[in-house]
C-alpha cells in the first residue's frame, strides 16, 4: 500500500485547519516542520521550533498522521 502522507518536513499548504484554532482564524496554514508523537518530547521540541521561527508559527497536532506539526497561517495577498 502506498502512503500518502507528505514527509513531516515537507512544507505544506493545507487548504483548511481545524476549527480549534485561534491563531489560524480558519485561514489556511503552512506546515514548517513536524514531529512524530511517539516521541515523548515531541510537543516540546515543536513548541521551541515554532517560538524559534516567529512570524506566528505554532503548533497543531494532527491525528491522522499522529504527530506535532508546526505551523504559519497563510496570510492573502492584499
């Protein structure tokens, strides 16, 4: 079977986001990097990457795919 899942450090627009999410606003979003949940530090070390990065990065976690993704709301063009 083949995957089709995009590597965890392959950038990705995502046409929609979770309703959750304040700080995406139901804006699409870029995923900068991820980390896979089985790691127990996981939310931490993507908790740093997205403090490191700024320009509003932060952290979703995605169910499917079990893993913490950091992420930047995709603004317009204006």
């Amino acid at each position: 079977m083949t995957s089709l899942k995009a590597p965890p450090s392959a950038p990705l627009v995502q046409t929609g986001t979770s309703s959750w999410c304040a700080d995406c606003d139901g804006r699409p979003s870029e995923r900068i990097t991820a980390f896979p949940a089985g790691n127990t530090r996981a939310d931490l070390l993507a908790e740093r990457a997205a403090a490191a990065h700024g320009h509003g990065a932060h952290v979703h976690f995605v169910p499917r795919g079990d893993l913490f993704a950091v992420v930047v709301p995709v603004v317009a063009a204006q």
